[in-house]
C-alpha cells in the first residue's frame, strides 16, 4: 500500500491512516510514525473485501523536505470494495480533494497507493502554490481564503503610504505601535519563536495561521 504520491510536481503523503479491511479475512492496516514509511502491504487470501478508512487521518504535503499538513476532503466512496484474485495485485483506490489537490490511495496482495488532483486557486500560506515572484498570503488577512500575491519593492521597515507599491515577500503593510504605516514581516506559526530573515523574532499576535516579526 502506497502511501505517498505526486501531482503538479508535488508530493503528498497520507500519514495517521487507518484501514480497517474486512472480507474473508478481517483485519487493519496502519500507517506508523516513520516519517519514511512509504508503503503498507499485506496478504490476503481470495474474495471480496471491503475497506473502510477511519476518520483521523492526515494528508500531508511536501514543502522543502517537511511534510506539512494540508486541508483535505476524501471525496470517493467509504467504505471502497474490492476484490483479491489468485497470485495479483489488487488496485484500492481513495481519492482526496485538499486546497490546491485529489488523492487516490491504492493495490492484492492488497496495495492501497495515493494519488492527488489539484484544484487549483487556492496555495499553503508561507508554502507552495504560487507562481514565481508570488508568496501566499494567510486567509486571515486575505478574504477568508489564502491567496497568492505578487512580490512587491518596499523593504520591510519600509514605509508602505504609496497605494501603488507593495511590500516585498512574506510582509504586508500594518501599523503595529501607531507610527505609522510600515512593511511588516509575517512568519508561519511553526517558526514562533526563531529569528525572522529581516531581524526580530517571529511572535504571536492572536491569529491562527501566522506571526509577525517584531
């Protein structure tokens, strides 16, 4: 059983899975917390299966060597029927639907294997989704959904009081201790804590999806 997958040029991982495989033969298949755990296999004798996919599970999307969380939907039938003949593999396919993807797990002996559909529109705040000279903006200050916005010339620090220029990647103009309008450097919550590129430490401010460099 395949657990990761590639479409657009990205890969994703199903991770936290739990199969729970009944037929002739009742059993599960998991997934573990080996972070190189690429596939889940096992042996069934011939007959007709069904696999029901617990709910739990996490599909995860490779940003730079870090698998990260993405927002998913599994969008085929649970739970999938299939059928093991004598001496092949049988195809067990999932999809999933996620911000930007579909997912299809699935092969018996029983292989279940992934495969992801993008959708389009909608890009990882901080992450992948965006064209070159793009970053993707968190949904909190964008409309309710993450979006990707162009790169623009004002440094951080900058004052940004000119509607026809835009901050630099990853900052935005916000006015933080009443001096004025400035270029403000955003970082994802998993970097509270550490130093920001243009100085300052990334710090919480009461938002779900990003901090501010300060």
């Amino acid at each position: 059983m395949s657990l990761v997958t590639q479409a657009n040029g990205r890969v994703y991982r199903l991770s936290n899975a739990l199969f729970v495989i009944d037929g002739p033969l009742f059993g599960y298949l998991s997934s573990s917390d080996n972070p190189g755990e690429t596939a889940l296999t096992a042996a069934l004798p011939v007959g007709d299966y069904t696999s029901f996919l617990e709910t739990g599970w996490v599909l995860e999307r490779d940003d730079g060597g870090t698998f990260v969380p993405v927002q998913a939907t599994l969008v085929s039938g649970n739970p999938a029927l299939f059928t093991v003949h004598a001496g092949t593999t049988t195809a067990l396919v999932y999809q999933f639907q996620t911000d930007g993807t579909i997912i299809t797990v699935g092969e018996g002996q029983l292989d279940i294997s992934i495969e992801v559909t993008e959708v389009g529109g909608v890009c990882t705040p901080f992450g992948a989704g965006c064209s070159g000279g793009e970053w993707c903006v968190p949904g909190e200050v964008a409309a309710g959904e993450p979006s990707c916005l162009a790169e623009g010339d004002i440094p951080v620090g900058g004052a940004c009081d000119d509607p026809s220029r835009s901050c630099v990647l990853n900052a935005l103009c916000g006015d933080v201790d009443g001096t004025g309008a400035t270029c403000i450097e955003l970082c994802p919550m998993g970097s509270l804590g550490s130093p920001c590129a243009s100085g300052g430490i990334c710090t919480d401010i009461g938002y779900t999806e990003f901090g501010i460099c300060f």
